[in-house]
C-alpha cells in the first residue's frame, strides 16, 4: 500500500473515533435487572434499524456518512494502489526486457570479437615471425657489409687526397716528375746486386735465406741511403717467420737511427702488426694510432686504418 493511501486511511479512521470518543456512544447498557427501565431507554434512543429511511439512506446520518466515506476512501484506496502496482510492474518487465536484450546483443558482439580475434593471432604471430627474421636477416648483413663499407670509404678518401695533391701540384708537376726520376735512376743504379739478390729472396718466400743475405750486405759498408732498407727487410723476414720480437728491435733501429727515413712510416706500421700478432693489441693500437699522427702518405695510412679495424 502507497504511504497516501495509508495516511487516508488513518485520517478516516480519526474522524470516526473522535466523535465517539467526545460525545459519547448512542447505546450504553446498564446494569441491573430492571428491564422497564431498558426499554424505557431503548425509546428513547432507538436503534440504528428503527431511525428513519431518510436517515438510513445515503447522506441523512453521520455514521452513514463516515461509513461511505471510509469505504470510499478505502476502495478508492486499493484502486490506487492497484494501477500504481500495475504500471510499475510493466515499466520494471519492460526495462528488464530491454536490459536482457541489451545483454544477449553484448554478448553476441563479444562473441563476434573474440571469433575475430582468434582468427587474428595466428596471422599476428607469422607477421611477427616474418619481421624478427628480417630484422635478423638485415642485421647480419649489415655486420658483414660494414667492413666493407669502411674500407670502401677509406679508400674514397685516399683517391680524394690523391686528386687534391695532383690538382695543386700540376702546374710544378714537370720538374719534380723529372726530378724524381732522375733520382730513381741514380739510385737503382747504383744499387748492389746483394740487396737485389737478398730482397729477390724475401719476395719468393726464402726468408732465412733473406735474411743472412741482407745481413752479409749490411757488413760488406753499403751505401747510406741502403742502411734503413736493409733494416727494414731483416724486420720483414722477422715478421713472416712469426719472431716478433726480433722483429720489433729491427723497425725500433729504422725510427730511432733515421727518424727521417722513407722507411719509418713501413717500420711503425710493421711494429704495429708485430705487436698485434704478438698478441698484445693494446700495444698494437697505441703504435698505430701514433703512426698516424705522422701523416704518412696515403697508401700506407690506409693499410694502418685497416689493421686498426682489424684490430678493434
């Protein structure tokens, strides 16, 4: 029952029991035995079956009038509450109706999602296959075309210096071509056969061979211009036959005793190497590295950045 209905009620109910309550009932028995006096009172006041028709129908008595009303109130009540039941009970079916229908199309999306998804992650999973062995692939490659590319670059950058050199010096170029031919020419004329003899040796493998041959050369008082080649050579042969050290003290005499030498650049790239094969690269890389410091000419600076890649 709805809290209006209710309170209806109770205020019906308060004005029927208020009169009654203040005035008194219509009938109050006595007692005793005395029935005269009974009836003589029950004349008086006559029952509700005996009052007038007029008052006994519709709006004549005041009972009459809270009884319709009260039963007015309360069947107006229930009828009330009754519509107010009703209309709630098919407002709450129809949202549930809507909520379930909401639901079973979530889950039939869910459902579509997840069919999808599953179809999905087999495709995902070779796609990404595919990729990480690319990537692999590219990866590999890369390390192995790098020194390649290193060397590549370096040699740009000798054919580079060599073009520069050749533009500056076209216009003296003449002279010092000629020069420079005429000194070849003095000096392989002037050159021993023994140094001929003990270098024929090293450039066909014979390297002990080589090296008493530059050594007997070396007693025999050459010439000075000779002396750091032959040096250098007897450090070669060293080299070859892996007796580093040996090798070491030959290239250490060229820097030392002809710092100006057309050797030295060879010699601290030789000592370099010698000391990388020897097995102590730190060593090897702090020659090289110093080596380059000097500005040797191109073709050796390019053998010294290469063994120094090597090396690193």
């Amino acid at each position: 029952m709805s809290p209006k209905n209710y309170l209806f009620r109770l205020f019906g109910v308060f004005l029927v029991i208020t009169p009654l309550i203040l005035g008194g009932c219509s009938y109050i028995p006595w007692i005793g035995d005395d029935d005269e006096e009974d009836l003589a009172f029950e004349e008086d006041f006559p029952f509700e079956d005996e009052q007038p028709a007029s008052s006994a129908g519709g709006f004549g008595g005041e009972d009459d009038f809270f009884a319709e009303d009260g039963s007015l109130m309360e069947g107006g009540g229930d009828d009330f509450s009754s519509i107010n039941q009703n209309a709630d009970s098919s407002a709450l079916k129809g949202d549930v109706e809507s909520l379930q229908s909401q639901q079973e199309a979530l889950i039939s999306k869910v459902r579509e999602l997840e069919e999808i998804l599953l179809t999905l992650e087999p495709r995902v999973s070779a796609t990404q296959a595919r990729l990480e062995g690319s990537l692999a692939a590219v990866s590999n490659q890369s390390q192995f075309l790098e020194p390649e590319v290193e060397e590549l670059k370096l040699k740009v950058n000798q054919l580079n210096e060599d073009i520069s050199r050749m533009k500056m010096a076209r216009a003296g170029a003449s002279p010092v071509l000629a020069r420079s031919k005429n000194s070849l020419a003095r000096r392989s004329k002037g050159i021993p056969p023994q140094y001929n003899k003990a270098l024929n040796a090293y450039q066909t493998g014979n390297y002990d061979e080589s090296i008493l041959l530059f050594q007997n050369f070396a007693l025999s008082n050459p010439p000075r211009h000779l002396k750091d080649n032959i040096l250098f050579w007897i450090g070669s042969n060293y080299v070859k036959l892996e007796m580093y050290d040996n090798a070491i003290i030959q290239f250490d005499t060229v820097l030392n005793q002809f710092p100006k030498s057309n050797k030295t650049h060879d010699s601290r790239l030789m000592m370099g190497v010698s000391y990388y094969k020897k097995g102590e690269a730190s060593r090897a890389i702090e020659v090289l590295e110093t080596a380059l410091k000097y500005n040797p000419p191109s073709d050796v600076k390019g053998k010294i950045l290469a063994q120094l890649n090597e090396i690193q």
